[in-house]
C-alpha cells in the first residue's frame, strides 16, 4: 500500500472496492486555441484526483463480466461486448462524445492438426509429431498433405528472407523452419514464393510446439503448424542425411463476427491537436483479462471520468487540445482494432494525433515499472519511435524519477496497440509492467518481486483475475497516465509544437 497523499486515499480492501459506485459528472466544452491560463495545474490535480480505488470498481466490474460469460471478455463474445458497453455508457454518462467503431475478426476453430514421419533415407519414418496448427491457415486437402521436408537456412534470420530458401530446393515440398527474428507471416511468405506447399516451424526453446497465427485467413497462404524444439531438430539431422517426407493434416474452420472499439472524446480543444490515448479491453478465451487489459482499460476510465469533473469544476473550461480514449478490441488477434482504426482514418486526421500513449498491463503481480525506449537509448530491438516519442519517454521518465519510482526502457516490439500509430509516424509512448519474461535478479534488487518468476504467471491464463495484481503498481501507472494525459491535454509544448 503506497503512502497517502493530499487528496489522496489510501487503497482499501479488495471487497469493500468492488462497492464503489460509477461517477457519472459532465460535459466539457470548448476551450480557445490560445495558451491554456492552467497550463501545469490541470496534470497534478489529475494526478492528486485518481485513485487506485476508483479504477478498481471498473476492474471488478469487468471480473463480474466475465464470470456471467463463461469466464473471458474475448473479442467477438458476449464478454466483451458487455465490456465495450460498460465503458460507453460510463463515459457517455460522463458527458463524452462516444461512439461505437465495428469491424469484422475471424475466429479460428482447429479439428485437425497432425504431422506424420513418413519415412527416411536412414529410417526415420513411422511416427507421429505434436503439432499445432496456426491461427487461420489454410487447411491441407483431405487426408493430410504428403511431401518431403526442405530445410530452411538456420542464420541470425532463420527462414525470413529469400536467400533462406535455395532455388528450386522447395518446390512441391514442406519448408522445415525453425523460429525467430521475424512473424510466422513473413516466413510462410518467403516459404511459399520459394515454392513451398507448406510450412512447419520449430520452436527455438521449450518444450511445447510453436503456437503461431496470422492475423486473419487473408494472411494464410499455405497450410502452417508448429512443432517443437526437439522435433524439429531430429526433423532437421535426419533431413540432412537424407530425403524425410511427411504428411501434414491440418483442419480449420474459420467463422467471421462482429467486434468494435469504443472511442470517446472531449466536446472541446483542438482537434487539430488531439491527445490520443488507448488500451486493449479484450481478453484471451482461457481467462477474464483483468491485467491483461482490464487494468490498462480501468486505468484510461478513471482518468477520463475524473478529467470530465475537472471540465465540470472549473466551471466548463476543457482541456485546451482535445483528448481522445479508446478502447481496442482485438488485439489479442493481432492488434486488429487499432489498426482498423488507423486505417479508416484519413491523411488530414492521421496528421491532426499529435501523440499516442498506450497503457497495456499496468498491474503485473511481479511487476517491472518499464516505460516504452522511444529515443533508443537502451539500443535494443526496433529502434526510436517516430520525432516526439523520446520527448513523452522523457516526461514519463522525469515524473517517477520525482516519484522516485525506479524504471526501465522497453523495446517499441510491436506486441501492443501503438504499432499502427507508429508505422503512420505518430510519435508514441506509455507504460506497462511485465507480461510472460521473467524478472531477473537485478530487477528484483531494485523493483522488488521475485527474480527467476514471470511479472505475471498467468498471463493469457484462467488466473488473471482480481487476485492477478499489484495495486502499488497499478497506483504507481496510474498517476502516469493521469499526468500525461492532464500535461498534454494543456499544452504539447514539451513535443516541440
């Protein structure tokens, strides 16, 4: 339990949380393009005004959800549908200009997934391969698809680029791949212009098959599965000796439904200026999602609603650039609702975001305080973030260093909503706590928790649910969030604009 600050509470028991009532205060109306006379105010008294208790009645909400919907709030279900209608309802309660935006997922239902050793040169056949079929690949004829295995070159790129695949070594036959350094979609599609009719990958560590996808059946090319590190090996030694056929089976139904996000915006400010700020409010299928993204989604609620009585408390005066929330549905399916919503956005619109935050898991129960590396100071992974993102790492990092909360960079690895954002050149950045990587012991020195655990052992599990959390570390990104958004919703000058 964190200190308690002026105006401030402290975070009571979990059950007496789950009580608290929704706020429902006004609307925000429009605010003059000149400089904002409450340019600094309006971030502390965010920051002083949000609570760990007041979002928490939105993460148990969302855990009362799920229970009534067979335990998740997967995009595409009733789960999340309720979800999407709690959060519009709050906030069009609240006085926001809310809307639904629709748009079509596909979901995928295996029957049949199996790989058969046919047989070898040095008599490797007879035997069956755990196998796990890709999220939306195309399914083999009946009766499985027999052919010899080609190996894919093992470098630092292991069967990601075209020179990974010898001309003429794939044609009519299945590609042997192992993973890494690139999607499952650009290794299928290098396998398949080398003329590969299909695709097996096997795992680069673990015990367990590679669970691979692709983000819609657009994307699948030519049947694709996954097997595991030590099939793939042995896979990959007897091809070497010689020629190894097998037959892949693979049987996938895949069924269209409807899904929407939820976007929701202040009545005034510059709309050529707008704050844009989001988190995924879709689970997994195996559990509720309440870390992941319950928090992140309970997180942006409770800073919108207590931005709205600011508005209302200071006498109808709004933020001086308008802010924007949403909510993403599917990105557990490969971030498809922030990308459809990129993409329906046009030039003029793209150009008016003058900024993106993303706030994905803020409250892992073995938490690392990461904030996104948008200058690439740390020069690992992708690289900077579009101009402007070091500047947002910058003031996320200067308010816990006043905090003194320790805190590291996190790669911009594409696994969260601010993907599309990122690749239209909208400058990003914004939290998270730690999904399945396991905390080392260096971490644990300075942040605590246990090393050599994951920051969250039942990420995409059953058990994320309200016992999933850390709330000192759902506060601590709390008041991020409240002071980023109440900092550039006054003034983007920190951005250079």
């Amino acid at each position: 339990m964190r200190a308690i600050r002026h105006r401030r509470r402290s975070i009571p028991a979990l059950a007496a949380l789950a009580a608290a009532a929704v706020a429902a205060p006004v609307l925000l109306t429009a605010t003059p393009a000149a400089a904002h006379p409450r340019e600094g105010r309006l971030a502390k008294e965010l920051v002083e005004e949000v609570t760990a208790r007041g979002a928490y009645r939105h993460l148990a909400r969302f855990q009362q959800i799920a229970d009534a919907n067979g335990g998740n709030r997967a995009a595409g279900t009733p789960g999340h549908a309720a979800s999407a209608a709690y959060v519009h309802d709050t906030l069009k309660k609240a006085g926001y200009q809310v809307a639904y935006q629709d748009f079509d997922i596909y979901e995928a239902h295996t029957k049949t997934e199996k790989t058969f050793v046919l047989g070898g040169a040095d008599g490797a056949g007879g035997r069956e391969v755990a196998t796990a079929a890709f999220t939306f690949t195309t399914s083999t004829p009946t009766g499985g698809l027999a052919a010899p295995l080609a190996l894919a070159r093992v470098d630092e790129t292991p069967g990601c680029t075209a020179d990974d695949y010898p001309a003429g070594a794939f044609t009519g036959k299945i590609a042997l791949v192992k993973r890494g350094a690139c999607t499952f979609v650009e290794k299928q599609r290098a396998a398949a212009a080398a003329g590969a009719v299909g695709v097996i990958v096997y795992n680069h560590s673990g015990t367990t098959p590679v669970r691979g996808g692709f983000s819609s059946p657009d994307e699948g090319i030519i049947p694709s599965a996954g097997i595991t590190l030590a099939d793939g090996e042995a896979l990959t030694g007897a091809a070497a000796r010689g020629e190894v056929s097998v037959r892949l089976d693979l049987d996938q139904e895949h069924v269209r439904k409807t899904t929407r996000n939820v976007i929701a915006e202040t009545r005034g400010g510059r709309s050529d200026r707008v704050v844009s700020v989001g988190a995924h409010l879709d689970s997994v299928p195996e559990g509720p999602g309440i870390n992941d993204n319950g928090s992140g989604s309970a997180g942006l609620l409770e800073v919108a609603l207590k931005l709205a009585e600011e508005g209302a408390n200071k006498k109808g005066k709004g933020p001086a650039n308008k802010v924007r929330f949403a909510w993403w549905s599917a990105e557990e399916l490969g971030l498809l609702g922030s990308e459809h919503y990129v993409a329906q956005l046009s030039a003029q619109q793209r150009k008016d975001i003058a900024l993106y935050l993303n706030f994905d898991m803020i409250a892992s129960p073995n938490p690392v305080q990461f904030v996104y590396d948008g200058d690439d100071s740390d020069r690992t992974g992708a690289g900077a973030g579009p101009a402007g993102s070091a500047q947002i790492e910058a003031l996320i990092n200067g308010f816990l260093d006043k905090k003194g909360k320790p805190h590291e960079g996190s790669d911009f690895d594409g696994r969260s909503d601010y993907g599309p954002f990122i690749a239209n050149g909208i400058p990003a950045g914004g939290t998270f706590t730690g999904a399945e990587g396991v905390k080392t012991a260096e971490q644990a020195r300075r942040h605590g928790g246990t090393a050599g655990a994951p920051y969250d052992p039942n990420y995409h599990g059953a058990g994320d649910d309200l016992r999933n959390l850390d709330l000192k570390a759902f506060d601590t990104n709390l008041d991020v969030i409240a002071h980023a958004v109440g900092t550039y919703a006054e003034s983007l000058r920190s951005l250079g604009a």
